[in-house]
C-alpha cells in the first residue's frame, strides 16, 4: 500500500511565518486578526499542519491562499 501522506518537506507553519514575513507584518498583528494570542501565533509558525478552521481564518487575514499550496505539495509528492 502506498504512503499517502506527505513526508517532512512541506511545512505550513514556515510558509505562514514567511508569508507574514514578506508581507512585514508581525505576529502580534496577525494575533489580532484571527482572534488569539501571539503565543499561538508563534506556535503555529512551529506546526507543520495547521487546523482547517485556523489556516482559513490565516488565509483571510494575509490574502494568500494556503489551501492551494497544501494541494500543489500533495499533487507534486503524488506524481514523485
């Protein structure tokens, strides 16, 4: 049976913390926009997955669309 999940390259809280990076703004700016603390931020940008619920409320706020780079990574690791 093939493994069907991703292996450790893909990381969403790195793409998230980079986004937010490039877009120079802060962690606490970004606490404020979905309604939690910056701590949880910060524990995000450590997560390689993030809750559906979350990464949409992180989509909004940053106007990336994150669920399309989930799906581009699976459909790259899928034709590997």
């Amino acid at each position: 049976m093939e493994n069907t999940y991703p292996n450790e390259e893909f990381h969403l809280g790195r793409l998230i913390k980079a986004e937010l990076e490039r877009q120079g703004r802060s962690a606490a700016w970004l606490s404020r926009q979905v309604h939690c603390t910056p701590e949880n931020i910060y524990k995000t940008f450590r997560q390689q997955w993030v809750t559906l619920p979350r990464l949409f409320m992180i989509s909004e706020a940053l106007d990336h669309d994150f669920f399309r780079d989930c799906s581009d990574y699976l459909l790259a690791a899928k034709a590997k």
